[in-house]
C-alpha cells in the first residue's frame, strides 16, 4: 500500500474528547486508565454455554439501545468534551472525518445517519462531513482518518480538521452475534475477547502554521502510516504479520517520525493469541522503531476491545503517557500507536508530547 502524502510537518493536536466506560472526559478516562481501573460486568446475553457474557460498557447507557444509538451517545459525549472551551474557529466550515467500524464487525450501523446526529449536536462548531470522511475500518479506522485530516490540512483548504472514531460492541444484537462466532472471552473459550464500547475526538491543525501556534498544542502527530494484510484474522492462513510490519517499516523510514526510537507503544489490539504474534513478527523486523527495552500498553487490560474506537482511545492516552504512565524524562515522549482490524487494513502512528 502506498504511504499516506503528508509531508514531514507534524499534525498538531489541539484539542482532545473522549468517552468510555472509565470516564465520560479524556481527562477522566485518561486518569481512570493510569490507575488501572476496570470497569466489566455481565451482561443479560448469554454465551454458547449459557453463561452471561462480560463487556466493558457504559452503565449510563439503557440497555435496549441499538448499537447505533450507543455509539451516537458515544461520540455527541466525546465532542462536547472536545470542543469544551475551543476559542472561535472563525466563520468557515469544520470538516469532520470519522472512523467507524468495520462492516459485520456487529450489528448494522448507518454510517451516514450517525454522522448526521453528531453533525446536528456540532451546530456551533460549524461542523460538516468531508468528502470521503466516513472511513469504516473497524481498529484501523482512525488512522486512516489522521491521514485523511493530514490530507485535508495539507490542502491548505482548511485551517482545522475534527477527527475522531466510535464504536460499541456492547448493544445486545452485536454481543449474541460475537457469542455465535465463539468471539467472547470466558468459560470454554481462553482465546476470545471481552467486548467493549467507546468514542473520541481531536482537534487537529499544522505544526508551526499561525492557527496552530494561536492555540495550546497538546501533542504533535509526527506521521501516520496505512498498509493491507494480506492473512487477515478473519481466514485460515497463519499470521504472518506483513501488514503491521509494512506500517511499521513506513514509520521507521519516515524522516520525523522515524528518526529516533519510540518510548512507548500503545496496542489497539484485544488479547486473541493472533494480534500477539503478528505484533512480534512486525517488532522483530522493526525494533529500530521500537522502545528499547520493549515497553507498552495494550487496551484490552482497561476497555476491553472498543472496535473502531481504540485507536482514538489509545492516541488519546498517548498525550498522557510518560513511561508507566508517569515517569520524568527530558526532552519530548514519543509513543508508537498501532491497529489492525479483523478483515484487512492496518494502521499506525508516532505521537509525540513536549516535554
């Protein structure tokens, strides 16, 4: 796949939304996940055993919502939160790119009506779906939305660019559906996943244009990187890993992103024994990217899986990550972020906070 035509100038985050199980804020969320906090109950579905599947889910959330109508509550939450206390924008339009899931990750979701609820919510913003801005691709579908505002930015069209991802796994159409596929973690199943839910935003502009110095820069995306999996999850043949691998090796190659190690790495990934070897395929065939020694965070030990929402949650949590989540160091904190859906896209990149 040919590597997203971005430029070398960073992508500079000026704003941050997020809304999840542990927090209805990023400054919640980011807090909740720092200090190991775990939010997973059992559900009225029940499992091929009869047993009652777990999910990591907003309780705030009545239980008879569609997962269209989770997700909307998702992600009207997380840009509120996002846009909280953003000085005017000026008079021109908002573009707004979105990652969503994958199709048949779950229950059917209108794309184009979830859009158009959370466009209506923006109303103040000036909010307005970009063209090509609705991007299902379940785990890697926020990367490929950075690229996609990175694209935008570079255009010069626009100043800003709202980017952001939701998903929830957690409605009980698409919990009976991952219970069918043997999917669910628990009782029997030791290789599975325990279902989450989540949503977020940023506010993006360029590193170093006027509009960007005009406001706190809260981190900088220093490049983004998109590839194909030819052996995806959902097929028989074994992991190989080439996909990770190739948007690791974009990265590696960048000239700001890969010019030094990365202190950190945040996985999108559940805990399926698959995501762990392709990670390690890719790593081995990259480890000039990553931290040495190796040292990271997965999602699935706070959320669960989030579907399309975890590579926004995880960035998110790259703007608040220093070591184990705390550590002082000089200079800027650079994090690798990385995800890789069930069909076939994969996507990653280097997020750098000041010091």
């Amino acid at each position: 796949m040919t590597p997203p035509d971005l430029g070398t100038k960073p992508l500079a985050i000026v704003g941050l939304g997020l809304c999840t199980p542990l927090g209805l804020t990023a400054q919640g969320t980011q807090a909740a996940v720092a200090a190991g906090s775990i939010r997973m109950f059992e559900t009225d579905v029940a499992d091929t055993r009869g047993e009652p599947v777990r999910a990591s889910l907003l309780k705030l959330c009545d239980a008879g919502l569609s997962r269209g109508e989770r997700m909307a509550a998702l992600a009207t939450t997380a840009l509120a939160d996002c846009m909280q206390g953003t000085p005017p924008l000026g008079k021109g339009l908002l573009p707004v790119v979105l990652g969503l899931p994958e199709p048949e990750s779950g229950a059917p979701v209108d794309g184009q009506k979830l859009a158009q609820s959370m466009l209506e919510a923006g109303t103040n913003w000036h909010l307005h779906l970009a063209e090509g801005g609705l991007l299902p691709a379940g785990r890697a579908a926020f990367f490929h939305a950075l690229c996609r505002a990175g694209e935008l930015l570079a255009s010069h069209r626009y100043p800003w660019v709202l980017v952001g991802a939701v998903d929830s796994l957690c409605d009980r159409e698409s919990l009976r559906m991952l219970a069918a596929r043997g999917r669910i973690l628990g009782g029997h199943n030791r290789d599975g996943i325990i279902p989450g839910e989540g949503a977020g935003f940023m506010l993006l502009g360029r590193m170093g244009e006027q509009t960007a110095r005009a406001m706190p820069v809260r981190g900088a995306v220093l490049g983004c990187a998109l590839a194909e999996e030819a052996h995806p999850f959902l097929q028989s043949q074994p992991v190989l890993g080439n996909g990770l691998t190739e948007a690791f090796r974009q990265l590696r190659t960048h000239p700001v992103a890969g010019a030094r190690r990365t202190d950190f790495f945040l996985s999108c990934q559940p805990t399926e024994a698959f995501w762990g070897r392709e990670f390690v395929y890719a790593y081995l065939r990259n480890s000039a990217l990553l931290p040495e020694p190796l040292t990271g965070e997965g999602i699935a030990e706070s959320l669960g899986d989030p579907g399309a929402a975890a590579g926004v949650i995880q960035t998110g949590m790259a703007l608040h990550a220093r070591g184990r989540w705390g550590e002082a160091r000089p200079g800027g904190w650079r994090t690798l972020v990385f995800g890789s859906a069930d069909n076939s896209k994969v996507g990653a990149c280097v997020v750098e906070v000041p010091s």
